[in-house]
C-alpha cells in the first residue's frame, strides 16, 4: 500500500501549486541574514588592528567566540542602518 508522497503523480502534484496562494508569505531577497536553516554566509579571513579597551570588551565572556561577537555587532550596525560615512 502506497501512502504519503508516493500517491502523488506529477499531474496532481501540478495541480495542487496551481492553487497555492503565496500572497501572505514575503518573498525572501536578502539572505545575508543567514536565517535559513543550514545556510551559513561565506566568510573571509581578514586582519585588522583594533583598540585595546574594544578587545577587552569583546573578550569580557572569555577569550573564545571573541570574533562570532564582533561579526553579530558589525551585522547588527548593518541591519540598522548606522551611517558608516559619519564615523
């Protein structure tokens, strides 16, 4: 006995996204925000100086994880909007 999936030939299964209506669900454009279930963005090793006192506040939880921190700042900074031209 079939159940499930294996009922469906590729008629029905057109058939049934004939009637989806997707107006209610915003189309996603923007995926930097790496919400999407095993999607990570790609990454790049770069090397920067940076202040002493930001360092130290970075690495106040402890040493590990210091970079996933300063990484969430820059893409919170990004996603509100900060003018970079000011600073």
């Amino acid at each position: 006995m079939k159940n499930g999936a294996n009922n469906f030939t590729a008629e029905r299964i057109a058939e049934l996204r004939k009637n989806i209506d997707f107006s209610d669900i915003p189309e996603i454009k923007n995926f930097s925000g790496g919400h999407l279930r095993n999607w990570k963005p790609a990454k790049k090793a770069v090397s920067f100086r940076i202040d002493l006192d930001n360092l130290e506040w970075l690495q106040s939880e402890g040493v590990k994880g210091y970079q996933k921190k300063m990484n969430a700042v820059i893409r919170w900074a990004k996603q509100n909007n900060c003018p970079i031209e000011t600073l």
